[in-house]
C-alpha cells in the first residue's frame, strides 16, 4: 500500500511545485539579453520557487554556475 501512495504522492509533488513558481516576467533570456525563442527552442526551468526562461542550453549551464548572479537581475 505504501508503494501505492508513493506512486501518487510523487507526481502530485511535482506538479504543485511546478504550477506553485512564479512566471518568468521577462520575454528575454537572463543571461544573454537575446529574445526568447531566437535560438529555438525556448527552455523553461523552475529555480526554488522562480520559473527561468532560457535562449539556449548554454545559457542554462552558465546560469547553474552562478544562480545568484542572473536571479538578482529579476529583482
């Protein structure tokens, strides 16, 4: 039974967090200024409780090196 309520309480976790973040504010990346969308696929990451909208995946591994850096931009 335990098993059973692990199965359910994991998604239902996830999709609280995910629908708990707030949204990104900006129609540009963080890190590079570039609009969103520009250089494809948009990437969309939630960070503690802020969605991050990302211009490309170098631009996600930038700002996992320094989160705090691109997170005080929002302020």
């Amino acid at each position: 039974m335990k098993t059973i309520l692990s199965l359910i309480a994991i998604p239902a976790l996830f999709l609280t967090t995910a629908f708990a973040a707030k949204p990104y504010p900006l129609d540009y990346c963080l890190v590079t200024d570039n609009e969103l969308g520009s250089m494809g696929k948009v990437i969309t990451k939630v960070y503690g409780d802020q969605q991050i909208k990302f211009c490309c995946k170098p631009c996600v591994a930038k700002f996992e090196k320094n989160p705090a850096k691109y997170l005080a931009r929002l302020s």
